[in-house]
C-alpha cells in the first residue's frame, strides 16, 4: 500500500513539475509600482566619452560593464558610478579584439567572456579585466549567434538548420571538444529583406523572433508571434511551459516604423526606405526579452511604441504563474531607452537625450516580493 501511494505521489510530482500554466490576460496581483529614483548618470568614462552602448553587464561585485561598439572598448565603473578602467580594444593581439562589432559580452565563473561572432574566437579575462586565455570554435559554413554563458566552457546558441533553410536550431557548444548538443528545431527568425541593397535588417519588435533566456541551469525560450515561453534543462529535457491567453497584438503605426528607418538614412535611399515601411508588419510581437532577478522571478519585457521613456513588463513567479503587470516610466527626455539590466534593488539602462548624448544610469527601484506560487491552470 505504501509503495502504491508513493508511486503516486511521484506520478502526481511530476506532472505538476512539467505542468504547462495558461495564464489569463490578468495578472493575479495587478500592477506592480517600482517606485524608482535615480541614483546615478554618466556619459563618460575617464577622458573617454561614452559614443554607442552596445550591452551592460554587472559582475558578483556590482560593477557594471558597458560594451562601447563605437569607442571599441569595455568601460568598466563602480556601484557607484565611479570610472575604473576600460579594457578589450580593437586589435589581433593578445586581448585584443578582430571582430568587435560582431562580439558579445558575458560573464561566468570569475571570467569576462567576448565572444567574436565571426571570427569564432572567444577571450577570456580576469573581472579585472586581464587577459588570459584565448580559445577558437570550430568553423562551419553557417555562424553560431551564441545567446549565453552556461560556464566559460559552455555556450548556448541558435542557427540555421543545415537540411532545412526554414527551420532554426538552438543547442549547446562544448568548448572542450568542440562537440554539439542539438535542443530544438524551430522555425528561423523573420527579417526583413531589400535585396536590392543586399540588406538584411532584424528587429524583435516588428518581426517574429525566437527570444531567449537563461537562469539557472534552464533555458526559457519562445517564439514572440505567441504568448508562450518553453522551459528546458541543459539536458535538453522539456520541463514546462507558461503562456498568457487573450492578449492582443499592438498595432505599428506608421510613425514607429519612420522613427526606426531613421538611422538607416545613411545608406538607403527614400525610395527603399519606403518599401521597408511598407514591407513592416501591421503588428507588434507580444515581447522582445526575458530577464530574470535574483529570486528566479521572470521579467518578460513588452514592446513600446508610442512612448521611447517607458519600459513595460509582465512579471511571473519562478514556475510561470503572471503576478504582476508593471509600467516604468524614465524621468527626463530622451529619444531612445535600451539595455535594461536588473541589479539588487534596481536596474540600469542606456538612453539617447534630444542633443545625442549617450548616458548610463542606474535607478534605484523596489523589486517585487513574489511568494512561490503553487503550479495550476489559471
């Protein structure tokens, strides 16, 4: 009798564990309010001014790494907004960087990360920013848009399937022995295409992509014309899955799409940038990152189209059920707000102001306080 009630008792266990949560477009909570202050802003870094903030990342120390495309240098800063040092200039030697424009950031195991997206070359530094070692995947006829650091040996990326053009593959590269763990196949991001100009342009906002995020040993992924987030192990297993039904699409008006086209000016003509316009979907995607906060609460980010100063999230407990909804709106104007990145107890971001100065600024916020939620269909 006991063995029949344990068995189950696991049975029970594990179909709540791999429970998919259908959550209505109502967050259990509401709204949740951040109540921010800003604590800090800079737009230089020593004699440096900031130009182009490509990504940010905050070490275990709290000081805060902002990867300079235009620059082609890491400025490195303090909790407190204090210049440090900078690092990873452009260059083939020892620690220095060939592919700068087409590198990402990370951080894993007491090591700074840039990975070289074309060369496949990935640096790794001390979070001091010292150089030690350089390593070299493997070349293949198609890249490797690498997504995260599971550790210094390990990463995760998407790219095209080999035997169909149409679908996409997200694994896992083993440094070690440049072996391959294929997860998924899905099908590939859309882009928008002017082959007159052999211009391809990528936007998680206009067009469906596959967004992606990590946290603790598991991968949550989803493709952004649905409201729905998958959620595997590094062992390629399916654990679950949390979505939001009845949620509408936001419509793209036209002045969104001639705000975005802006900074492609400079090399297309009226006459193409018109037919990109055209060519723009009606409609937005239902969100454009996942992020998570120290407590494993899920932050799914929400495209803004009428307001550049708001950010706007819908906030889950850590197996998926939709607390809270939230509106965060930035003092001050400003033509463009990227790079959101939570710390303990707020967030960072970059923002462009109306003169084209590039600012980093951390706020202060009061994060939620989520109870674990028991898994059921909502």
């Amino acid at each position: 009798m006991k063995i029949i009630i344990c068995i189950i008792f696991l049975s029970i266990t594990t179909f709540l564990f791999r429970l998919d949560i259908q959550n209505k477009d109502k967050p259990l909570k509401g709204e949740w309010n951040f109540n921010i202050k800003q604590d800090w802003v800079v737009s230089e870094a020593g004699k440096n001014i900031i130009a182009r903030i490509k990504d940010i990342k905050v070490d275990k120390n709290g000081n805060v790494l902002v990867w300079d495309s235009k620059q082609l240098k890491i400025f490195v800063y303090d909790s407190k907004g204090k210049f440090l040092y900078d690092f990873a200039r452009k260059g083939e030697g020892p620690g220095e960087i060939m592919d700068i424009y087409a590198s990402s950031i990370f951080i894993r195991d007491n090591n700074i990360i840039i990975h070289e997206m074309n060369s496949g070359r990935v640096n790794l530094y001390s979070l001091k920013g010292k150089y030690l070692t350089t390593k070299k995947i493997s070349k293949r006829k198609y890249g490797y848009n690498v997504k995260t650091y599971i550790d210094k040996n390990n990463f995760i990326f998407m790219t095209t399937s080999e035997n169909d053009n149409d679908k996409a593959i997200l694994g896992i590269y083993k440094l070690k022995d440049n072996s391959i763990d294929k997860i998924i196949l899905s099908k590939k991001d859309d882009v928008l295409e002017i082959k007159e100009k052999s211009l391809t342009i990528r936007n998680e906002t206009l067009f469906p992509n596959t967004i992606f995020g990590y946290n603790k040993g598991k991968i949550y992924y989803g493709r952004n014309d649905e409201y729905r987030i998958n959620i595997y192990d590094i062992k390629t297993k399916k654990k679950s899955s949390f979505s939001i039904s009845g949620r509408k699409r936001k419509t793209v008006n036209k002045e969104f799409k001639e705000n975005f086209f802006k900074s492609f000016k400079m090399f297309l003509e009226p006459k193409y940038i018109n037919i990109a316009i055209k060519k723009c979907p009606s409609l937005a995607t239902y969100f454009d990152k996942i992020a998570f906060d120290n407590a494993g609460n899920i932050y799914v980010f929400i495209p803004v189209l009428n307001n550049e100063n708001r950010i706007e999230m819908d906030i889950f407990s850590p197996n998926g059920n939709y607390i809270y909804h939230a509106l965060i709106d930035i003092p001050g104007k400003y033509e463009e707000i990227r790079n959101f990145v939570l710390c303990e107890n707020g967030f960072y971001i970059s923002a462009q102001d109306k003169d084209g100065e590039i600012k980093l600024l951390k706020f202060k916020a009061n994060p939620p306080n989520i109870k674990h939620q028991i898994n059921k269909k909502i």
